[in-house]
C-alpha cells in the first residue's frame, strides 16, 4: 500500500499543480469579447478583443486551431469595415501557417476561400479565380453540392465582370443545377420521393450532353427510383451514369447496378 501511495503522489502533486492554462483562458475570453462585439456591430472593441487573442494564439503550438479562428474572426472584422489589406495579410499569413497541411484539408480550403473573396473585392479576379477553382475542387471532390454551387456562383460573377458571358453562363447553369439538385438529394433522404423527383429532373435537363455533373445528378436519380423499387427506370438513369463517366466509377454505381439486377432477376423468378 505504501508502495502504490509513493507511485501516484508524484503525479497528484503535479496535477494539483498545474492548473488551467492561464493563456487558454484569457484567449478564450478575449476571443469571446471580440465575436460579440463584432455581432454588435462595436468594431473598435472587437478589433482590440480579438487582436489581444490572435497575440496568445500566437503562443500555442503551430498547429492549434484556436489560431485559424481567430485570424479569420480578425480578417472578417477588417472586410466588414472596409480594411481590405490588413485581412489580405492575415489570410496571407495564415496560408503560409498552414502550408504543410495537405490542399484538400478543410481549414486550408476555408483560408482559400476567404482570401479568394478579398480578392475578389478588391477586384483581382485572376487571383480569386485561381483560389475558387481550388475550393471548388475540394467541394465536388467531397459531394457538397450548395457549397459548390455558391463557388460557382462567384466565379460567374467574376467572368462576368471580365466580359466573357459565355463562361459566366455556363457557370451560373452549372450552379442552378447543383442547388436543384441539393434540394431534391434532402426531401430523398428524408424519405419525400415524389417531391424529390421533379428537382432532380429538373436538374437533369440543366445538364445535357457531357456535362461534368450529369453521371452524378443520373446515379441520384436511380437511386431515387431503386427506392421505390422501380427497377427498369432505376437501372436506366445507372446506365446512363456509367456512360457518363466510363473511366472511373466514385459513386461505385455498378455495384448499385449489379445489385439491381440481381434483385430484378429474384423478383422475375421467385
């Protein structure tokens, strides 16, 4: 017993010792002042507040995310008031911080949002444009249709400013068709088949020929109808998904074909 009371008296000593981390707690309510602040529209307070907390976010480790909050909470603060180059060089520092984190990493793909809207307003749409078709990769890569769909939105906006309609069309299409089918891919999997369905047709007839997002918007579809056990037109809108999209496969729709048919087949045959 007193064997097992000298082991753990060394480490009740330093726990009793050790405490919360004063620096935690002061960037904690300086961080909180500041966003409150900001929601009340007190800007110079939440300038103060929140600079005080990127300072001590500053003495965590590198890769603490309590930096990245802060600095952008600090940039949006500078972008609200007009203060477009400060927020340009608290985005610029910050992607140099996350340099080392892999591109498709969400915090860096948030940093090259931002600072592609501060370019943006700043009116370098090359620059911007650069940084949105990183974000919006990482968007189609992950299935995040609204995201995506207001990516493409701003590069729309961004040709079209420059001129080049065409572009500016196809983009804002492609970004009608993706918020369409977002609403009808909700009401499916909340069960809704019948409301669901219009959407995604409606969607499918923003989406002709080779478009980028079809083999998707048809691998939707006949899950949609593979639900509700409709197997000629579910195994209609697989096929059409797979000549979509023959060199690869990322919904692994011919498994799902596979399965159909083989649940065709018993339902044939019983």
């Amino acid at each position: 017993m007193t064997a097992l009371l000298l082991l753990f008296f060394p480490l009740a000593l330093h726990l009793a010792c050790s405490g919360p981390d004063p620096h935690a707690e002061a960037w904690s309510q300086h961080y909180q002042a500041g966003r409150t602040a900001l929601g009340q529209s007190r800007f110079a307070e939440a300038e103060q507040a929140l600079s005080r907390a990127l300072s001590l976010a500053e003495t965590f480790a590198r890769d603490d995310p309590r930096y990245g909050r802060t600095a952008h909470q600090l940039a949006q603060l500078h972008v609200v008031r007009g203060q477009l180059a400060p927020a340009e060089s608290l985005y610029q520092h910050l992607r140099e911080r996350q340099a080392a984190l892999p591109d498709d990493h969400p915090d860096k793909v948030l940093t090259f949002d931002k600072l592609g809207d501060t370019y943006r307003l700043q009116q370098r749409p090359a620059e911007a444009a650069a940084l949105y078709d990183r974000v919006l990769a990482f968007q189609q890569a992950h299935r995040n249709d609204p995201e995506a769909a207001a990516t493409m939105q701003k590069l729309s906006d961004l040709y079209r400013a420059q001129g080049d309609r065409a572009a500016a069309d196809s983009l804002a299409q492609r970004a009608q068709a993706l918020t369409l089918r977002a609403r009808a891919h909700a009401l499916f999997l909340q069960g809704h088949y019948q409301r669901a369905a219009p959407l995604y047709h409606s969607a499918l007839a923003l989406q002709a020929g080779d478009h980028p997002d079809l083999a998707r918007t048809c691998y939707y579809l006949g899950r949609l109808y593979d639900a509700q056990d409709r197997y000629r037109q579910a195994e209609h809108f697989y096929r059409r998904a797979l000549a979509a999209s023959p060199a690869s496969d990322p919904d692994q729709v011919g498994a799902a074909l596979a399965d159909l048919l083989g649940r065709k087949a018993a339902s044939d045959h019983p």
